[in-house]
C-alpha cells in the first residue's frame, strides 16, 4: 500500500466526484506492499491511534492509505523472537482516508495486516517455506484481538530471504489460512498460497 500523493487539480477532481456520486470498492488490498527491509522499534515508544470512524461521503475524497502500528509490531516482534531469532516483522493498519476538502484527512482502517521477513537457506524447499508459513500465522492468530484493528481479517507478506538480492515475496491471507484443515503443512501449505510456480 503505497502512500498516496494528491496534486491540487487531482484532489478538486476528487473531491467533487465524491460529491456527486460514491461507487462502491471492493476493500482490500489492491497489490503487493513494498517489503521494510528493517524493523525500527523503539522500546516504550507510544503507539500511534487508530480511530474507526465513519467518513461522510458527500465531503470528501476516499484515498487507500495504510498506517504503522507501532504498538502491536513490538507486541508481535516479541512473539516472533521467541520462535526463531532471525525472524522479524511489523503490523500495520490499513484501509482509506476520507480526505476533505480543506485538506485534513481521517483514517478509516479495514484491516490489520503483516510484514514478516523469514531468511531460508533455499528458496525453492516448499516443504521448509510451508512450514514458516504455518508457525507464522500460529503466531499472528494468537495476538490479542483488542489489538486487531479493523472489521475483516488481513493478510500477512512473507518476505523469504535468502540474500540480499535473493527473495520470494508471498501474500497470504489470514481468513484463508484459518479455513484451512489443522493438519496442513509443508509443501501443501506453500502451494496454497503460492500463486506463481
């Protein structure tokens, strides 16, 4: 989810056809977010609020748009650490600013979604990627849900590392992964979610 810049005769464009009509969008993700090749957390540092509101559609412009969660990134980075020391990752908020004409914008999240970067020694092991894959989401389905943002379920980017110019780059969904049977692993689970073989 790339942050969205809006040039002034862009955003009046916008702005006035959200006044005259609102067409419905499909939420969700439209892509694949650019992987944050590091994690910066700052111990103690205070989480930044998100707030569920309602935008009114006849005063604004909607934009996708994705906020950092600080708070639940430490939260999930602990966990992830206590699996494996190499494993790192982030939470983040997404869904849409309602952005007025005057310029100031509220955010409304839709989902809570997953940065995690996992380093393998081979990209091609499916039976080892899977794996990853599952201990993973064991670990973000068990975050406390108070700190779950958002009316639908997420997704998690699996950035497999194997160097710096080495990567497999994998969006799984956390509804689709918890539908699945318990017993799924391995290479049946890579291939669940691996949509270019």
């Amino acid at each position: 989810m790339v942050r969205q810049f809006i040039t002034p005769l862009l955003f009046l464009t916008l702005v006035l056809s959200a006044c005259a009509s609102v067409n419905a969008v499909t939420p969700g993700p439209s892509g694949s977010v650019p992987f944050v090749e590091t994690l910066s957390i700052t111990p103690g540092s205070s989480p930044t609020t998100t707030t569920d509101i309602t935008p009114t559609p006849s005063t604004c412009a909607y934009v996708w748009a994705s906020q950092e969660l600080p708070a639940l990134s430490q939260k999930l980075y602990r966990a992830l650490q206590a699996v494996d020391p190499s494993l790192t990752g982030n939470a983040y908020a997404y869904g849409e600013n309602c952005v007025f004409a005057d310029g100031h914008s509220t955010f409304s999240t839709m989902e809570t979604d997953f940065r995690v970067k996992v380093n393998v020694s081979d990209l091609k092991d499916e039976k080892t990627l899977g794996d990853w894959i599952g201990r993973v989401l064991v670990v973000i389905t068990k975050l406390p849900s108070d700190d779950i943002l958002g009316p639908q379920p997420g997704h998690v980017e699996f950035a497999f590392s194997r160097s710096e110019t080495e990567n497999l780059f994998l969006n799984v969904s956390i509804a689709k992964f918890q539908k699945q049977p318990s017993g799924l692993s391995g290479a049946e689970l890579f291939k669940l979610f691996n949509h270019n073989p």
